[in-house]
C-alpha cells in the first residue's frame, strides 16, 4: 500500500494575543530562552505540563525546555485543553513557512513531545513517519485508546528559536481578536485570518427564541450536555454521524447495538446512553481535570431511519421530538444538541424539518443547539425566526 503524499502548507504554534508583538519581532522563543533573555511573555500553558517538558530530552541530549516546539496540526488535545482554560478570543495561532524543515538540529516527533510513547527522528526519517500517520493529523477527531489523541500533535521541535523571517500567517478565533491583532502587527504584511473551527469554536450562532441556537460547527465539540446521534434501528453505523461516533466513541456503538437488539429504541424513542466517563479525558491534554461540563457527557441515540437504506420519514422525527419533549426532565437531561433530524443522508430537507424542531424543543427549559446540515448551503431566509416560528 503506497503511504499518502505529505501536504505540509505551514507548520503551527500556538500562543496568548499578548505574545504576538514580540514574537514579530523576535521570533518564537522556546521557554528557556524565554527565560534566560528575560522576555515578557505571557504562559497558556499550566506549570504541570511546562515542567513535564522541562524533565524530558531528545537524542541530542537536549531537554525540551530549550526547543521552539510547532505543531503539524494546531487543532488537536492541547489546543482543546487552551480553549477550555483560557478565553478563545485571548489566543492565536502562528503559521510558519515549511521552510523551517530545513534548518539544522530539528527533531520530529510522532505525537505528543512530552509523552512517554513518543519517539523522537531527524527530519527526513521523521517525514518517512508522518506519512505513515498523517491521516491520523489530519483528522478531525481523535480517540485516547487508539493513540490517535497522541498522534496527532506530532511536533517539530526547532532549537532555540524560529526567527520571525518564518512567520507568514496568523489565525485567530474571532473577528474582534482579528482587529486586536490587526492592531498589535501595525504596518506588517502578515495576513491574519479568522478560523473559528482552528479554535473549537462554531462558524456561526443564531439564536431562534429563548433557548435554541442554530449553529455552524462541530457537534462533537460541544459543549452541551447530551449530544444526539442520528442512527437506524439496524445497529449498523455505517455513514454521517453516525459512524464517526463509533469510531470516536467506541462504547457508544457498543450500547447503541444492545439497544436496538432489546429493542429499548424504535422509530418514535429514543435511547439515551448515560455514559459516566468524562469526554475531557479522551479530548484534552490532561494532567489535572478541566471544570468543564464535559465531565458529563451523554448520547441520545435518535432513530431517523427505521432501515440503513431507507429514508427517514418525517412522522418518525416527529414522533421522536415529542419524546423528548415529554421525557427530558425525567430522564435528567440538563442541555441538548441535535443534528438536523433526517436531513443529508436522511434525504429530508431543512425548510421543513427546522420548523419542526423548533416546534417541539421551543420553550422547554433547558439549552438547545441545533447544528445545521454540512451538506448543502441553507438560505438565510429558512434560518430566521419568522420562518422557523412562524
């Protein structure tokens, strides 16, 4: 099997706002030289996972302490653990010219550089590695079992310093922290873009009435505390959602076939799987626990197709909606993200199938998300309130 061509654009570092002025200027400092100049900086990461890097050294004998340390992938664990302890609209990511691949003393790693698993390779031997892998980087989730969390925040460790002649981009998570840093860079030519998906953090948020927000992102990163999965009553998760939570979240799968073999789901209820293990273990570079409410995180399994091949019909969606409408107090769900029921491979359309939504989880008393269809682009016109409530 031929190993995929690596399309490295720009390596990452992730930084505080605060740091951009001087890194402009200086370039990105590794800690200990951060230190030894007596450069201003201000930390994103906590004293544990800084001291863990500072015990652990590379074949030349270095400790990472004294290395610039740039990510092939900036959305991975540790960005998740930054976002969750620090203001997202506080943090930027710098992009670097893969240019910095050719300078001397680089090492490459295959994950997580403090990790005890991580091995560490020179330049061309560590791309030989990346390959193997950067499917894995490149991905949009990960799994701590599989090792794939570690994986992908494979690093290029640069000694001492990347001099700012390698900076080409920066990215931010918000359009306020675009004119923060559009103001902090003055005259540069550096481009500064906003990617919210960079940082965890939804395209777009409309809110529709008291407590239902129509979002643009990531359902998988919410931060709600149930997230619904649309599923078929086969126990097959084969496509969509579907799959990538059986992937992701492998005991989810597990459940959600034991239910459709007990029977406890059918076209018009749903299942609930109240998981016990916290998603911030499996999602964030952890040392200590982030008070977060993803130390709860539960799996509504919602039948949008009563068979794998068929399409959903509109009076199973709605008669799953009123379940929920009826049993979310009694079943102890505090918040609630949804995909949009039966649309994409469901084969129903949004314009009809928002209203309903709306229609049934309008006005219950707890948070509501609803994350919009991927597959096609929604008019504006069928994302309003007037159209939604009418």
């Amino acid at each position: 099997m031929s190993m995929p061509e690596l399309n490295i654009r720009e390596l990452f570092y992730i930084t505080h706002i605060n740091n951009l002025s001087s890194i402009m200027s200086l370039g990105i400092y590794s800690h200990e030289k951060i230190e030894t100049d007596d450069v201003h900086s201000t930390p994103i990461y906590d004293t544990d996972i800084v001291s863990r890097r500072k015990e652990k050294t590379t074949p030349g004998g270095r400790n990472l302490w004294s290395y610039a340390n740039l990510y092939f992938q900036p959305r991975n664990a540790m960005m998740y653990r930054v976002v969750h302890e620090k203001d997202p609209t506080n943090l930027a990511v710098v992009g670097i010219k893969t240019t910095i691949l050719n300078e001397n003393g680089i090492f490459i790693t295959d994950g997580n550089a403090a990790h005890d698993s991580t091995l560490f390779y020179p330049p061309n031997k560590g791309m030989d590695i990346l390959r193997k892998q950067w499917s894995i980087i490149q991905n949009d989730w990960w799994n701590r079992d599989d090792g794939s969390k570690r994986k992908i925040m494979a690093e290029c460790l640069i000694p001492n310093q990347v001099k700012p002649d390698y900076i080409q981009a920066v990215y931010v998570a918000k359009n306020s922290t675009r004119e923060k840093a559009q103001s902090i860079l003055g005259d540069s030519n550096i481009p500064i873009s906003t990617q919210p998906d960079m940082f965890f953090q939804p395209n777009s948020r409309t809110k529709i009435g008291a407590n239902i927000s129509l979002i643009d992102g990531d359902m998988f990163f919410s931060n709600l505390q149930t997230l619904t999965i649309s599923v078929n009553l086969q126990g097959v998760m084969g496509k969509g959602l579907a799959s990538r939570a059986k992937y992701q979240f492998p005991d989810v799968y597990v459940a959600y076939q034991d239910a459709c073999r007990s029977k406890r789901i059918t076209a018009t209820r749903p299942f609930l799987y109240k998981r016990e293990s916290s998603l911030d273990d499996e999602l964030a570079d952890l040392e200590t626990p982030l008070g977060t409410s993803n130390t709860v995180k539960w799996f509504l399994l919602f039948a949008t197709k009563r068979h794998w091949k068929d399409n959903s019909r509109m009076e199973d969606i709605e008669g799953g909606l009123k379940w929920v409408r009826d049993n979310y107090q009694k079943q102890g769900i505090q918040s609630l993200a949804l995909p949009a029921l039966g649309c994409g491979l469901g084969g129903l359309d949004w314009k009809t199938v928002g209203p309903l939504m709306c229609k049934f989880l309008h006005g219950i008393d707890i948070s509501v998300a609803i994350y919009l269809p991927q597959e096609s682009q929604i008019e504006d016109i069928y994302k309003t309130e007037s159209h939604l409530l009418p």
